[in-house]
C-alpha cells in the first residue's frame, strides 16, 4: 500500500491523514479479541486512570501479544510510514489508549517530539504516529483533536504536567496552542473502527474525556528512523522500545492467517 | 414574552428549549461586565475547580449584585417560566458556571430534582432551570449535554459523587444513563452568546470539561413554585434560596435601562 501525491499533500499541509476503512471488520476484531487478555493483566505497562481505576493506556503490546508483533509490521502500517519518513524504522512505542466510557480522562495539548527530544534524546521529529480507531470515534467518546498547521511551527514551548492525568507528559504552554488554533483551528479525528490515523512527531494533538457511554479505544504505533534512535535511556522499554531493528512489512493478510506472516518471515 | 404552542410542544416531547438571540450582544455584554468583580470575591459562594484554581460556578448572584437581582426578574426568563410551571415562582438558585478555558472540568450526567429532593426536600420536579449562553458555545468548550426524552423516566437512580469534581453531586447511575442515551441520543446545546436554554427538573444533562482556548460562562437561574418550596435546609442560602415570595416580571429594558426597573418596582 502507498499513499497517493494527494495524500501525500494533505499530511505536508495540515500535518495528518485521515484514512477511512484502511483495516476491516474482521481485522479490528482481531486486534480487540487480545486485548481482554492484555487488559487482565498486572504490569506497570498497564497504566490506570487517576481516578475510577479504569485502563487508561496499556503499552509494549508488541512484546507481550503474537498479533501485536505482527500489526506493528502491518503493510498498511509500516509502507506509509517507509515511504513518509525513511525506510528504515524501529518500533518506537506501541499501545493501546483505551478512554473508557465515563472514566476515559483527558490527554492534555502536546507533540510526541517535546517527550522524545527531552526524555529519550531523540535528535529530529521524524518519528511518525500510526493509528487503527478500535471503536466507533464520534464527538462524544473522546475523539483525538488535532490542531491543522500546527506541525509547521517547529518545537512550541512546553510545560511537564505530572498532576492533570495519572500520565506525565509534556504538555503545550497554554499561550501558544491558543494561538495555534486561532490559526488552525480544532479538527477532531472521527470515523468507523478501522480507520486509520497518520500524524507527525510535531503535530500538536489532544482529546477531552469521554463522558458518554461508549468506550473509545485507539490502537498506536510509533515508528522512528533507526538513524534518529534515542541517545539517552531514563523510560522503560515499554515506553520507548530498544531494539532498533528496522521493520519488515509483513503479508497484507497477516491478521488473519497468522501462517502467512509466519511463513514470510522464514522465508526471508 | 410567551412560548408558542409548538415550543410548548416541544419542550413536553425533548424536554429542553434552545432559545437563539433570546438576549441582545448589549444585554450579555451587560451581564458580564459585572463578572469580574464577583469573580474576585473571597466567598464560599465561589467555587474553584479541583485543580488549577480557575473559578467553576459563582452563586447567590441576584444577592450581590443588582444588575443579577434584575436578570432573575427579566421577563425573557420569567414569563416563559411562568407560563411552563405556575404563575407563584421563587428564586431558588442563581449562578453563573464559568468553564474556564483549558481548565472548566466536567459536570457529570446528572438531574437536577435528584439534588432538590435529596438535599432540600423540595417535593415535586416542578422546578425549571433556565440558562443564557454568556459566550459562544461550540462543541469543544463544555456545551451543555441533553439526554432528550430523559425527562419522560421519572427520578433515575443516583449516587452521591463527592469526589470527580469540587461540586459535590447526586449523580446519574451508569447503566440508566447508558440506557437513556440509548433511547434519545445526546443533544449538545449550541449557539452564540444571548441563546437562552429552558429544561424541567428531570431533565438528565451534563458537560464535558473545556480544553479549547475558549472561555464558556453560562448564567442560570432555577424558579421553583412557592407551593413546591423546599421543606428542609441542609444546604447554604446561596444553593437554594429561602426567600419565598413570588417574583414579578421587570420591564422587558430592565437590564440596559436599570431606572425602568426600579420606577417600576416603586411604583409597585
């Protein structure tokens, strides 16, 4: 799978895709069948919500779940990416933001850049954001908003908020994205589970909490030229991945016929 | 003032009224000029967010500031309500809910009549909650949730949330609100600053927090029945208003003519 010239345009100018039915039915089907499994259990990679105690976040899937291993090197994943940034890219981060129904909380105004450059010493914003809607994603549940242009800014300052959510980040001072959404406005991401979500490591995003009865799960893959890896190590591995392998794009069935990706790769 | 027939009609079937332009650019700017100084008050009548410090709601307003004691008058407000619920209505709360931006947290799914009972003994869902946008209110800065047809389901299960937010609340159950939602959707009460909203005392409503860079105040007043007056007194005055005597309709200029108002009360 490529990305058209036309795609190609959009993501320069407004700084993500939107890419509606990039994987069907029965493969987020798939994808949700391990997550109960993974939800259940009790690592530190499994991240709660402040308040309430639902999952907010569960990281390092690729490690802990075969289909994960496999989705991360998912052709419709993994080209786009190649073909945006470089060729070679390492699994950077992996996980599933969850936001459930009532409890699902706030991710506050931020670009993954401010916490790669300033936690992992991550030298350029090269690193690209894939995401897969796990749920049906409309203007109630907790949509991720972006900010359109506001890639185009370069690294806006920044404030590391360690109280708002149970997840300290790095969050975008209040006079800035203000000014960037006077210019670009707010642009939330909607549509059917299996769309998908392509976005930059400048991108300034976010999503409000999801008061509404549906759940609201996101699958994400953040994918980093190995030529741009991290230089210093204070997260966990769960939270920025430490094998810079770069990945090999697996069949485009590899959800379903789990023999298919299997037998690619010792074929290689 | 009175409502047509079909607005009647449809505040029966929906069980809420959303009123545009029902006060002037001249009568809101009116309103809030007199906010930052009750903003600035040191009083327990002001209540601060959880976090952050911004102000949440501000009450007992028509007690300490004049133009407010006229706003509760104002026959925009007054007539239709007396025309809804009974000719003999009280001042039973009266605020202005702030959604400061960035900071305004959520209000969570609740009805009012939950609280009058619980709290103030009052014994019928008579009263009415009647509300003017003071700012612009879009999708992304808190707009009012309602559940429409909610009201049609009598009192709903409710607990006591005393710790999601600084406000204490009789909070809508999960599963009933699921339900509702179910059956009517959400309905988000849009529109520009001056747009009036009317909803009964069963209407199940709430409001997502305001992560936009837009401010979303909303003053509202609730006008109960003198024959429906709370029976007991746990809560402040400024919560639940013990002045019982019937308010009378000021003079449609009240607000922007505030001799108008009190010629006609001398002369009363």
């Amino acid at each position: 799978m490529k990305l058209t010239d036309g795609q190609l345009a959009e993501l320069e100018s407004k700084g993500f895709l939107v890419l509606p039915e990039l994987f069907s039915a029965a493969e987020v089907a798939a994808i949700r069948a391990d997550l109960p499994a993974l939800f259940a259990e009790r690592t530190e990679s499994n991240i709660r919500e402040k308040e309430g105690g639902a999952v907010r976040t569960i990281m390092g899937l690729h490690l802990r779940s075969a289909l994960f291993g496999r989705l991360v090197r998912h052709p419709r994943l993994a080209e786009p990416a190649r073909q945006i940034a470089r060729p070679k890219l390492y699994v950077q981060q992996v996980k599933v933001n969850v936001k459930a129904a009532f409890e699902g909380d706030v991710w506050q105004w931020h670009y993954d850049f401010a916490t790669h450059r300033r936690d992992d010493g991550v030298p350029a914003p090269l690193a690209l954001n894939l995401h897969i809607l796990l749920d049906d994603v409309n203007q109630f549940n907790g949509p991720l908003y972006f900010i359109p242009g506001s890639h185009k800014h370069g690294p806006a300052p920044t404030y590391h908020d360690t109280a708002s959510t149970s997840y300290p980040l790095w969050v975008g001072d209040r006079a800035t994205v203000a000014g960037l959404i006077a210019e670009g406005g707010i642009a939330p991401a909607l549509g059917k589970a299996g769309t998908g979500l392509i976005f930059g490591d400048l991108m300034v995003h976010g999503s409000p909490g999801n008061m509404s009865p549906w759940d609201r799960a996101i699958f994400s893959v953040i994918l980093n030229p190995v030529a741009n890896a991290q230089t210093t190590f204070a997260r966990p591995d769960y939270k920025h991945g430490t094998d810079f392998t770069p990945i090999e794009p697996l069949a485009d069935d590899c959800l379903l016929v789990p023999a298919a990706a299997s037998q690619m790769q010792s074929a290689r």
